[in-house]
C-alpha cells in the first residue's frame, strides 16, 4: 500500500516506517471526503453509491493512523517495532548486540529458493526484495520490508546503506547474477 522511508531524527535516532507527509497527505484527504459526506448526508441524499467515499475514507483513516515503524536508538543501542493503530501499539526491543548484520536479499515471487526456476524471473515472477536484520540466534531475521524490485528497490537499498552507516551494524546485499 505505501513504502518506507528512513527519518534520521536530531536525538541519535532514526526511524524506518511510513513518514509524516504520507500520513499527512492521508489524514488530510480522509478530512476533505468526511466533510464531503456530511454536506451530502445533511442535504438529505441516500444513495447507495455512497458506500465507496466512505470505504475510501476508512481506508485513508487507516492509513493514517496506522504504526508500523521501527526505531534505531545510537544512545541505547536498543531498535524498537511498533506495530497498531493509534495510540494502540504494541512494541518489541532488540538490542544492537542480538543483530548479526543488515542485509538485503532478493527472491523471485511464487518460486521456492531452492528451485531450477529460481534465477528465471517473469511477468508472473518478478523480482522482490527483501529489506532484514539477520539475528545472532541460528537462522532467525526480523524483516523491515518486503518490495518488489522495480517499485522500490534501489530505495531499499539506499536505505539499508544509510541505516548501516547510521547504527554501525554491518550491511551485505545478497543479488542474482543473472
């Protein structure tokens, strides 16, 4: 539905998620068709047809309010997920120490890594990339994001690079050769 960017605040912390202008632009759009419905209502009118603003409104009050970020804190050394609505959110803490690297791999949609078809991408398979922190603990990672190459993936990429050089975790890009 929308992509991520990474805000480095001025107090030693950066912030990986949806940013204020997009939630902005939404919170700000959802306004303009509430009013929109309410002039309607008030005129008295009951078509059916106006069940589509209004799943367009929840949908941008949604995207809104939605929580889906994660927080770098330099000073702790701790990253923080937030994830809800609102002021409702819950949240998870690793620490610098518990993360390997950060690293960026690449999958064809729909194909099993370990398939022949896996280095053929397609119209019905294209390229994702997936934007994660590979854990200490065996085979476990935390994924920031997952995007298709062509939409996003130079920006994943650049990213990862700036939040490599911003925590000083160390940065490996996984790619096709083909």
């Amino acid at each position: 539905m929308f992509t991520y960017d990474l805000m480095v605040l001025k107090s030693e912390k950066a912030v990986y998620g949806p940013t204020p202008f997009f939630r902005s632009i939404c919170l700000f759009f959802a306004i303009v068709l509430a009013s929109g419905l309410v002039s309607v209502l008030l005129e008295g009118s009951r078509d059916p047809f106006l069940i589509i603003p209004c799943i367009l409104m929840l949908v941008l009050l949604f995207s809104a309010f939605l929580r889906d970020e994660w927080v770098f804190d330099n000073n702790t050394r701790k990253i923080t997920y937030k994830a809800g609505l609102g002021p409702f959110f819950r949240t998870r803490c690793l620490s610098y120490d518990d993360v390997e690297e950060i690293r960026i791999g690449f999958f064809l949609k729909g194909i099993p890594d370990d398939s022949a078809l896996a280095t053929k991408p397609s119209w019905k398979h294209p390229r994702q990339i997936v934007f994660y922190l590979k854990l200490k603990d065996e085979d476990k990672r935390e994924n920031l994001e997952i995007i298709g190459e062509r939409k996003g993936g130079v920006k994943a990429e650049r990213n990862a690079s700036l939040l490599s050089g911003f925590t000083g975790l160390p940065m490996k890009s996984e790619r096709f050769d083909s």
